[in-house]
C-alpha cells in the first residue's frame, strides 16, 4: 500500500545555480504554502459485516475428508445439503465395534450357559447330600442296648461327614453365585461400552452431512496457506468450510504496508473505491487495525497491517463479498501549511536541516519537522514561502537525505 500527500497546486521552479568554475547544476524547489493531507493508500475486498460460520461439526472426532461441497457462491435454502464428509473412516469404526459387541454377545451368553451348569451340578448334589444326611439321621442307631457303641459312633461320623460336604457345596454355591455376578457383569460393562461407542460413532455418522443453517449465499473458507476449500481436503472438527454472509451489511477487510501505517488508528475517516465499479465512492472509518503485521505471501520479508473499514451504506446490487477495492484513510490534514519533499531534508547527528539558495550559493538551515507522508514532510519552523531549497545535496558531504 501507499501513503500520499495530497498538495493541490505547488510552484516547482527548478532552477540551476552554479557553483565554482564547474558549473555545477542544483535542482531547486521554491516553498510555498499549500493545503497538506497524509492519506494511507490501501486496498483489500469486501466482506460481510455479520456471517454464520459454517464448520466442521465438533462431535467429530479426528480429521474428516471432505466427500462433496457446494460450489463457492452458491444460494441455498435452509437446511438444504452445503458439504457431505466422507464415512469410510466411521463405516470402519462401526464395524469393527459391531463385531466386538457380537463376540460378547456370544461370550455373555455362553458364559450364562456355564455358569448355569455348575450351578444345577452343585445344586444337584446338595439335593442328594440333604437326602443322605435325612437317611442317615433316620436310620442311624441310638439305642445302646440294640446296637453297639461302635455303630452309633459310626452313624455319628456319617452324619457329620455328610454335613462337611453339605458345608463345602453350600460355599462352592455361593462363590459360584458370585462369579456369575461378577463375570457377567464384567462382561455387560464390556458390552455396555462397545454399545455406547456405536451409538457415538452412528451419531457422528448423522453429522457428516452438514445442512445450511438459514437461506443465504455460500463463501466457502480458505485454509491458512490462503486455499479454497475444496473436496478432498481434509479438516479438523470445528475448523471452518465457509460462512454465509449477512449481504445487507458489508465490511472491507484491507492490507496497509507495515512502512506506510504511521498514524494508523480507529475512527479515522476512509474512502473506499470498488475496482469494478471505479464510479461508486462510499465512505466509511478504520474498525479496527491488527496489532501486529504479518505477511501476506509465505516466506516474504513484507509484512502489512489487516485493517478492517465500517461502510455507511451497502449496494446489495454492486457489492459483494470478495469484491476487490481501494482505501485512502486520511490520517491527517491540514488546510495550509508548508512543506518540502522529503528528500530535501537532510540529518546530521539527529539534526534536520535544508540548504536554501542565496544567490548562487547556500547556507545549512536548520528546520522543524512536522507531519510527514511518503513523499513530502511538513516544516513547521525555519522556512517560509517563497525560500528556494536545494533538493540535492550541493555539498556532497554524504550528509544523510531525509
């Protein structure tokens, strides 16, 4: 971008004075008083003041391949399809839980079915252990003058040996009970979690298709290497496809060189100018200016200030978004003043100065600066109209041209 001094009409007399034998020429420049403008050249594209973002739904997991897009311009309708993603990497997914969730189904139940047997086997025998010890009590001997104290004892241990093993089955139940509690709830957990991953991965399978939010016209995005989004990109969940402008309200969005920006601010006044409609001026004020500058192309040394400009009306006819323009911020004015291009201007040792013509030689006269714009600086003490300035050195002491 560049920045400009508006003069209006200035009395450039270049004259020649000679100097010694050699006649050596020194373009001069006659002062005169005239209005001064600092004026910031800039330029940039429209833009819509309000937008709906239209992204990369955030349920989703991981990177997404864009499958199909809706070309870049397009009007849709609300709801109507603006991007599907693709569903191999999804499909995959499901699959793979489906078939897990299926071998613990086969594993639940056969766990069930094994569980279930021991149980009946130790069941079973506790059964047949209640009706021995029942024999055993009943037909044991008890009277002494009949049986001998040597039976009794023995039905005795029986009985006890029948209440060891009623003991021991009674426990292997209930550590069974507790495995099956255990096991199978160990595997419904399992399966819980693979069910609860297909439901995840069929919702997100649901968000691949992404739906316009309202009626409007689509800008698709850019990636940050400045790329339209196309298909076959792939993006990360919640990164932008595009927007759909707000076209009633329109913004310019413009780049001031880094060099150019001094005096750069909010609120000062601008004048846009649309490329293909050079007829059209509308005015407007500096937004915002980003407070730092960044390059516009990679690996360049250049670096310029984004600058966003509030328009005071909107053709929804001529304007449109990416529109291409041109800005001049004023920065500052000024209805008279004198000034000197700035290469009349010289510094020593932090001092300016001019040389100014008297006769056919020149004295060193310290100035004060004021303003300045890319091509001429406000004196604002130490010259007056009419005084005519060297606008090279005639020295040639290799003093440092401002």
């Amino acid at each position: 971008m560049r920045r400009s001094a508006s003069i209006g009409m200035l009395l450039l007399g270049l004259l020649f004075a000679g100097c010694g034998e050699d006649q050596i020429s020194v373009p001069l420049v006659t002062v005169q008083s005239q209005p001064f403008d600092v004026v910031i050249k800039a330029e940039g594209e429209l833009s819509a003041a309000r937008s709906t973002p239209v992204e990369i739904p955030t349920l989703l997991r991981g990177i997404q391949r864009i499958a199909w897009v809706v070309p870049d311009g397009s009007n849709v309708a609300e709801g109507e399809l603006v991007a599907r993603l693709d569903a191999d990497r999804i499909d995959e997914q499901l699959t793979t839980f489906r078939n897990r969730l299926s071998r613990l189904d086969f594993q639940l139940e056969a766990k069930k079915q094994e569980i279930a047997k021991e149980l009946r086997m130790v069941e079973g025998q506790l059964t047949l252990l209640a009706q021995e010890r029942n024999d055993a009590v009943t037909s044991a001997p008890k009277d002494e003058r009949i049986f001998s104290r040597q039976k009794i004892i023995d039905a005795r241990i029986n009985i006890e040996l029948i209440d060891t093993k009623i003991q021991h089955y009674e426990s292997q139940l209930a550590r069974t009970r507790e495995r099956e509690k255990t096991e199978l709830e160990i595997l419904r957990l399992e399966r819980q979690t693979q069910d609860v991953r297909i439901g995840q991965f069929e919702s997100q399978k649901q968000q691949l298709e992404i739906l316009a939010p309202h009626a409007g016209f689509f800008l698709a995005g850019q990636t940050w290497q400045g790329e339209k989004i196309r298909v076959g990109m792939e993006l990360w969940s919640g990164q932008s496809l595009g927007e759909l402008p707000d076209l009633d309200e329109m913004e310019a969005k413009v780049q001031v060189l880094e060099s150019e920006a001094a005096g750069l601010e909010e609120g000062l006044s601008v004048t846009v100018q649309m490329e293909a409609h050079p007829e059209v001026q509308i005015e407007g004020t500096v937004k915002t200016v980003a407070p730092v500058a960044n390059a516009i192309e990679n690996e360049s040394p250049v670096k310029y200030f984004e600058v966003v400009l509030t328009l005071n009306e909107t053709d929804t006819v001529t304007m449109k978004p990416s529109s291409q323009v041109r800005a001049s911020i004023r920065v500052a004015s000024e209805e008279t003043a004198v000034s000197v291009p700035n290469q009349a201007i010289f510094v020593e040792e932090g001092q300016p100065w001019v040389f100014v013509a008297d006769g056919s030689k020149f004295e060193r006269r310290a100035v004060e600066l004021g303003m300045r714009s890319v091509s001429r600086t406000v004196i604002v003490g130490g010259l007056k109209d009419g005084d005519r300035i060297a606008l090279v050195d005639p020295e040639g002491d290799g003093s440092e041209a401002g």
